[in-house]
C-alpha cells in the first residue's frame, strides 16, 4: 500500500503587531516576518470599522492560525500568508548616512 504525502500547508499566524499605517506585522509558525497591508480592505463592508485606528489595534489571535477583531472581522491565514510581503526593518534601510568623514 503506498502511503500518500500529506499536502503542504500554509503556516498558521503565531504573532500579529498592528501598525499606524493600517498594516499588520505577522510573525508565522514557520518562524517567517511579514507584512500584511489591509488598506484595500478599509472600504469593503464589515472592515470598515478598522478605519479607526484604535479599533484596528485590537487585533489579536484567534486561537485557530489566523486573526481576529473584536466584531469578528478576520482574515483567512492562506490570504494572510500568501499576500504578504517580506519584513524589512525600513528604517535601517530608508537611512542614508551621509556624514562627511573630513568633517567639512
């Protein structure tokens, strides 16, 4: 009898941070940081509410892989996972040292 291989799975959501800009920081099982912008999402039905700021910080794990707001708005962790950018620490990055090492 061969033994089929279990299908690949997404990792689940370990960790969320909101962000000012209406962006999440996720921390994945998989050990992977990235970033999931939800702006697109401000204007559509039930995610409205996450237009206020203070209530887009309440975001917490739901204890299932994914996410959750208080009202129940949440966001599948596949979409979560595969819509998300890489983190990069951008203001490491965004700097530009332009010090002059002549002291002009």
């Amino acid at each position: 009898m061969r033994v089929k291989p279990k299908p690949l799975r997404n990792p689940d959501v370990a960790d969320v941070v909101p962000n000012n800009d209406h962006t999440l920081t996720l921390t994945f099982t998989n050990g992977e940081v990235k970033v999931y912008d939800m702006k697109p999402w401000l204007d559509k039905g039930v995610f409205r509410e996450l237009q206020n700021i203070g209530y887009f910080r309440c975001v917490r794990l739901d204890g299932g892989g994914s996410i959750q707001w208080p009202h129940e708005q949440d966001v599948c962790p596949d979409t979560l996972y595969e819509k998300s950018m890489p983190f990069h620490d951008t203001e490491c990055s965004a700097k530009t040292f332009s010090r002059n090492p002549t002291n002009d």
